[in-house]
C-alpha cells in the first residue's frame, strides 16, 4: 500500500478529486453512519456472498474507517474503495424509484454506503 501521491505526474489531482468527490458523496458521519449499520433495516439490504454479511453494509464499515482516516494517511488502495464508494452512490441515484423514499430498500442501501438521500 503506497501513502501519498500516484505514480505519475497528474495523479495526485486525480486523488485529490476522488476525495473530494467522495467526502461530497457521503453525507453521513462516521458516527451516523456505525449507527446505521448496526440496524435492521441496515442489514436486510444488499447482496451478500454464502449468506454472509453484505457487501454494502461490509462496504459501510470501511466508509467509517475511511472518513476517520487523515488524507495523508490515505493508501492508494483506500483511495480507489473512495472511487467506487463515489461510483455506486451516483450509479444508485440515478434510479430513484418515484415517491416517497424515506422507508425503501433503494434509501437504505444507499445509507449502506454512507449517502442518505433524504438529507
């Protein structure tokens, strides 16, 4: 795991947009977010591999540490989970189901990756 900057010339931009697009994307703070995860409706969403845990709640653990984390300390591997985590949340908003969505699967996965959308 490398700190600080990519290997090329532009990619700490790249880094430092990701970042930026991930602190935007996830509107919840860490201690929201651990209260979240630790709910029913947090655990009855999402894809799980052999019945395990689900790949968004595991991916809500991982948010937690990230935002904890100072943006010096951040790895390049931590930095390409902030791009996924920017990457599933716009994905996701994308297919806003119509109505209210305070109680739907669609929110609380959503929750799951620390972005509420009703926020």
């Amino acid at each position: 795991m490398t700190k600080g900057k990519g290997k090329g010339d532009g990619d700490g931009d790249d880094r430092d947009g990701t970042i930026g697009e991930f602190n935007d994307a996830v509107n919840m703070s860490p201690g929201e977010l651990e209260k979240w995860l630790e709910t029913d409706e947090s655990k009855s969403v999402g894809q799980s591999k052999g019945g395990g845990e689900s790949v968004g709640h595991e991916m809500g653990r991982r948010i937690v540490a990230l935002k904890r984390t100072k943006k010096g300390d951040l790895s390049d591997d931590d930095v390409a989970h902030m791009s996924k985590v920017v990457g599933y949340v716009h994905r996701h908003m994308a297919q806003r189901p119509d109505g209210d969505v305070k109680e739907t699967p669609w929110r609380y996965s959503l929750m799951n990756w620390g972005h509420d959308p009703v926020k």
